[in-house]
C-alpha cells in the first residue's frame, strides 16, 4: 500500500514558477511509476507528465513540454513537478498517482494523492 500526499499548490501568476511534490509512504515506492495529473472545472482529468522507477524515462502532455519538469528523488520518497512560465489554462486541481507495474502514460493508476490546487493567475 501506498499513500501519496502532495504539497506545493497555490496562486502563481503566469510566467512565474512554483513546484508540486508529492511524498510517497511505502518502502516500495523506488519500484513504482509515477505521474502526475490534473483535472479542470468540468474537464476530465488529464495526463500532465510520467516518470520511471529511475527517472530515466520521462513523458510529457504536448501543452506543458518545455515548461514542465517531472523528477523523483527515491532516497526522499518524493517526486516533483517544477512548472515554469505557467499559463492561466494550468490552472487545476494537481494529482499525483503511482503504478505498480512501473512507467505508465495514461489516467489509470494504483494510487492517488488527494490533489493540490493550482491557480495561474493573466
């Protein structure tokens, strides 16, 4: 079992930076794929970014490439997600989620935060 809480969320306004990460329990975690996902007002959620077990691989949303970083830090049980130059269509609830079976581009996970609100500010 894994349980994932994320942190970091707030007001930034567009151009700016701010940095979510997410702290992972379990000894587990180091084997797990991670991602990070949002969901609009009356959107559905959508895939932002993934990461591998390593951080060897990543994968990003067209929209957020270039402007989004996704890194894991195994030895803190944490992964981030580094936005720079936000825009105001950013703004979403921010969930982190985790895979068993490793590196995974999708909206289907194993394990999900209760998410962090991020709002871009023009």
């Amino acid at each position: 079992q894994v349980q994932l809480a994320e942190s970091g969320g707030g007001l930034v306004q567009a151009g700016g930076s701010l940095r979510l990460a997410c702290a992972a329990s379990g000894r587990t975690f180091s084997t797990y794929g991670m991602a990070w996902l949002r969901q609009a007002p009356g959107k559905e959620r959508e895939f932002v970014a993934a990461i591998s077990w390593s951080g060897g691989s990543t994968h990003y949303l067209d929209s957020v490439k270039g402007r989004f970083a996704i890194s894991r830090d195994n030895a803190k049980n944490t992964v981030y997600l580094q936005m720079n130059s936000p825009k105001p269509e950013d703004t979403a609830v921010y969930y982190c989620a985790a895979k068993r079976s490793g590196y995974y581009i999708g909206t289907v996970y194993d394990y999900w935060g209760q998410g962090t609100q991020v709002t871009v500010s023009s």
